[in-house]
C-alpha cells in the first residue's frame, strides 16, 4: 500500500518537473530544498494574476492617477493664477494708492497755494484800500485846511475891513485901534 501511494504521488511530481522526481523517490523532504512542482505552478499563478491585473485593474489605477495628476496640475495652474491674480490685483491697489497720496499731495499744496495767493490778495488789497484811505484823508486835511485857510483869510479880511471901517469913522489914536479890534474880535468869536 505505502508502494502504491508512492506512485500516485510520483505520477503527481511527475507532472510538475523532473525534479521533483527525484524528490519524490528519495522520500526526502527538507526546508532547503527545491520543489520545482511547487514552484512552476506560482509562477504560472503569479502570471495569470499578473495578466488579469494588467488588463483590469492597472487601466484603471492608471487613469485614476492620470485623473489625480491632472486635478493636482489643474490646481497649480489655478493656484498660480489665483497668486498672479492676487499679485496683479495688489500691484493694482499699490499703484491707485500711490496715486491716491500724490492727488492728496497735489490737493494740499493747492490748497496752500490758493490760501498764499488769496492771503497776498487780501493783504494787497487791504494795502490799496489803506493807501487809498490815506490819500483820501489827506486830500480831505488838504481841502479842509484850504478852507479853514480861506475862512480865515475871509475872515481876517472881514475884520480888517470892518476894524478899518471903524477906525474910519472913529478916527481913534492907535490904543483906541488896538481896543477897537480887540473887542471887535470877542464879539466874532
């Protein structure tokens, strides 16, 4: 019985390799040694599984990573736009703010010039009218002193004539005259 047992199990090896022929008839089995049967029917299994993947599941791991690569490149170029864009939009502010502070320096030193200017306006004005003020009240001194000068003149022709009126008439020594045109001269005045 162990004899035919032993043969079924050689017609068994036998299919596998020759060398396992050998194996089988030594009756021999150790942990360094070489099962050629065992070993063509992994690699046999190893290359059918090898071949079902490949046509399977290697396509689509493939295109899921081709998918993946191009989302992941995808969201650079966005992101590198979006940071262009940023860039852009920042360069943009910089250049409306610079431009907003050299409006606001022109709007100042506008405004200071039209407060210098209408300041010398204002004092140049107010310089003519004083001058003109001053002309006008010396023209008036100057008319008024005429006048008070041809008053007197008038006046003093007045007396002269009245004071020689009556020395005329009186025929008075010269105290008399001087009398005369002094009391003449409190009734005036």
């Amino acid at each position: 019985m162990t004899k035919s047992i032993r043969l079924t199990g050689m017609a068994i090896s036998m299919l596998a390799l020759p060398g396992t022929l050998q194996a089988a008839e030594e009756g021999s089995t150790s942990v360094f040694s070489v099962n050629f049967g065992l070993m063509f029917w992994t690699w046999i299994l190893f290359g059918l599984t090898l071949l079902v993947l490949w046509r399977n599941a290697f396509p689509a791991i493939a295109k899921g990573l081709e998918s993946r690569t191009a989302s992941i490149e995808d969201a650079i170029a966005g992101a590198k736009g979006d940071r262009e864009e940023a860039r852009r939009l920042l360069d943009e502010h910089q250049r409306q703010l610079d431009e907003a502070r050299l409006e606001a320096k022109g709007i100042l030193q506008e405004g200071r010039e039209a407060g210098e200017r209408l300041r010398e306006e204002i004092l140049a004005q107010a310089r003519a009218e004083h001058e003109a003020m001053l002309e006008k009240a010396r023209k008036e001194m100057a008319r008024e002193r005429e006048d008070l000068v041809a008053t007197v003149r008038r006046d003093a022709i007045d007396l002269s004539i009245a004071a020689a009126e009556r020395l005329i008439n009186e025929k008075l020594d010269d105290e008399g005259n001087r009398k005369l045109v002094r009391d003449y001269m409190t009734e005036l005045g």
